[in-house]
C-alpha cells in the first residue's frame, strides 16, 4: 500500500500550488460529523460507505489520497480502489488527528 505523512503531504500540496501544478485529490472517508468538525483545506468529503458508488468519479491515473481520522478507514478505502484499478491510491497515515498535531495546530481534535 502506498502511504504519505501529514508533513510530506502538506510539502507536495504547497510545492504544487507554487508550481501551479495539479494536487492530488484529497478524499476524506470519514462520517459527516466528523467532516463537520474538521477537514484538511482542498479535501472533498466522501463517507468511505460511498466510495463504491462514488469512485467512478475519480481519475484512475490520479493521485488520490485518501484521509480519515487516524488512518485505519482510509488505508481500507485505498486498499479497495486499488483493488479496483485506481493505482496512485495513498493513504495519509494517522489521518487528521496527526495532521492537527503535525501540520495545522489549530485544527479541532477529537
């Protein structure tokens, strides 16, 4: 499986902006409330219960990272669209709990 960090993933996303290159599509797997609370700036919000219906929506060929609160949904959600062709799947290891601890110290936490 391919994983990134939060501080890794924050360095693409700021090298890229710079760069006016495209960013990986950040999809947050996690429930509503959660989203609610907080959310990585950029991520879409896709409950991982969706992603079989959802992911036709995605480029195949994309980076696409995949987010939830610590990285266990979302190593599941990769796993699954890589499963199904979707090979630059990432996983962001401990999610946006480490996130908040790592990149953005302001971010609620739960």
């Amino acid at each position: 499986m391919q994983y990134t960090t939060p501080k890794r993933l924050a360095a693409l996303l700021a090298e890229r902006d710079a760069a006016g290159q495209a960013r990986p599509v950040l999809v947050d797997v996690r429930e509503a409330w959660e989203w609610n609370l907080c959310h990585i700036p950029g991520s879409i919000h896709v409950p991982m219960h969706l992603i079989p219906i959802k992911m036709q929506e995605f480029e195949r060929d994309r980076e696409i990272v995949c987010i939830c609160h610590t990285g266990g949904r979302s190593g599941q959600v990769v796993q699954f669209l890589q499963q199904h062709g979707y090979t630059n799947a990432i996983n962001l290891l401990g999610g946006v709990a480490d996130w908040a601890d790592s990149v953005d110290p302001q971010m609620p936490r739960y």
